[in-house]
C-alpha cells in the first residue's frame, strides 16, 4: 500500500497522543479518522478496511475491542427488518 503525509494542526498538549508509536497506533489512529465516514455510509467497512490494508473482520473486531459496534440497532430493529424482508420474500 503506498503511503502519503498529511499534515494537520491540534493543540500542542495533544501532540504526544497523535504521534505514531509504531504499527498498532497508525491503524488505530487510521481508523478512527475512517469512522465517521462509515458512520454517516460515505464509505463501508469493506472499504475502510480496503483503505486500512486489513481485512473487513479484522477493522470490525478492531472496533469492537474499543466499543464501538458493527451493528448499531436494537434486538428489536433486527427483528422489524427480518420481519418486513420475510414479508418482501413471501411476496415474489
């Protein structure tokens, strides 16, 4: 994967947390600057993780390991989808 340098500005207090301290901190890093762009569906997990060089499942476990889950709806939003996607089935 060929690599590029951007350059952004935060407060100097901050400085020693958005230095790289090796692999794990770039994709950490990396990743969260990807999130909300997978948050507002600018781009999927297969494609952040595409961009991260990692796989799809490796990006979703790296998420969850910090909190943040793959799905974002309640048990119950689940079943309303499955419901009306078997209603849409029966139909054809």
């Amino acid at each position: 994967m060929t690599m590029g340098t951007l350059a952004f500005e935060v407060p100097k207090e901050m400085e020693s947390f958005v230095e790289a301290n090796g692999c794990r901190s770039e994709l950490l890093r990396n990743a969260l600057i990807l999130l909300p762009y997978i948050q507002d569906l600018t781009i999927s997990h297969g494609r952040a993780a595409e961009l991260l060089g990692i796989s799809k499942e490796t990006l979703i476990n790296l998420y969850g390991d910090m909190g943040i889950p793959y799905l974002d709806g309640s048990i119950q939003s689940v079943h309303e989808e499955m419901a009306v996607y078997s209603a849409a089935k029966k139909k054809e």
